[in-house]
C-alpha cells in the first residue's frame, strides 16, 4: 500500500478504538480500523482475544471482519437440528 494524504470528510466507523492511515492498493483508498479487544478466559487452559477489525473505504463503506488470536482453538458445542 502507499501512503495518500488524509480524506477529512470520512469518520471513522462506529465503534472503532484504532484507525489506520488512508493508503491507496489495487485503485482502491482504505483505512484498516480495529474496535476494542475482549478477552474471554477459557478455564483452565488459556484465553481467547476476540475483536472487531476492517477496512474503510473512501466513500465510507466499510467492510468488517472478526479476528480472534489465543492458547485455544475455538469450538462450539452446537449440533446441526435433527428434523
């Protein structure tokens, strides 16, 4: 990516904690953005950090994504219904 100067009429989307630089890839214009880290504790092996990341483009679309880093791989007890 490179470096493009700021676009001042774009906020930051909601509930970001963290915004990046505007840089400009592929003819594209976008900002990475992350929201605030929760953390759950996984008894009594380890924890998993989960948070909110994505990138904003110059017309303020965005596009998000969840991005987890832990001791743990994540799984879930859930089933598929039976008919």
């Amino acid at each position: 990516m490179t470096a493009t100067p700021t676009i001042p009429d774009v906020l930051p989307p909601a509930g970001a904690t963290e915004v990046h630089d505007w840089r400009t890839e592929d003819g594209k214009t976008a900002r990475r953005f992350w929201g605030s880290p929760i953390v759950f504790e996984i008894a009594p092996v380890g924890s998993v950090v989960v948070q909110v990341a994505g990138a904003q483009f110059a017309d303020a679309t965005a596009e998000w994504w969840i991005e987890t880093q832990g001791s743990e791989r994540l799984t879930s007890p859930c089933r598929a219904p039976t008919r």
